[in-house]
C-alpha cells in the first residue's frame, strides 16, 4: 500500500496523501458537475418582453405541462433573482435567475 508509479519512477506518497488526494478530486469533480449541469439558459423570442413563470418551467422540461405548474410551484421551493415566489403567472425579463431544487435558470 502506498507503492506506486508516479512520475518518471516509483515512490512512496505518504499514508494521509494516499486517501486524502482521490477524495479531494472527487469532491472538485462533483461540485464542478453540480454547478455546470445544472445550469440551464433560457432564450426567449426577440419580440417578447418576457416569459411567465409556468411557461418557463415547461420550456426548460421541469414540468410536463402548464396544468402542473401550480401544484408544483406549490410543492418545491422556486427563488427569482433570490426570492421565493409561487405565483406562476410571474412575468420574467431578460436576466432574471430561477432556481429549481439545484438546478438555475437563466432568462435571456
């Protein structure tokens, strides 16, 4: 234990390195994966001003139909740009932040 091939030869990490370096790479690659997968762009149309918050759900394939929306703002913690809301109706401009059980979602 503790033998392997580093480098140009063979050396001895020590005890500690040996469980703390795999850990600490594990720990950075899924907060990398959770930060980036998890953020979605939303483009809404040049001749719109702005999207409703149940359509938006429904654009980004959170929510399988616009009926839902309500039952499931009321579920589930929604924040715009920080703030919780439940209103579905909820008029979203270009550069508004929606965040959806770890997943955030950027209107643009």
């Amino acid at each position: 234990m503790g033998w392997g091939y580093y480098g140009t030869s063979f050396m001895r990490l020590p005890y500690f390195m040996e469980y703390i370096i795999p850990f600490s790479i594990y720990i950075v690659y899924n907060t990398l994966q959770e930060r980036f997968m998890s953020l979605k762009r939303i483009k809404i149309h040049d001749d719109q001003e702005y999207i409703e918050l149940g359509n938006l759900l429904k654009v980004a394939g959170i929510i399988d139909t616009g009926g839902y929306a309500k039952m499931f703002l009321n579920e589930n913690e929604v924040y715009i740009n920080g703030e919780r809301d439940t209103r579905r109706g909820r008029k979203l401009y270009r550069g508004d932040v929606v965040k959806v059980n770890k997943i955030e979602l950027i209107v643009e």
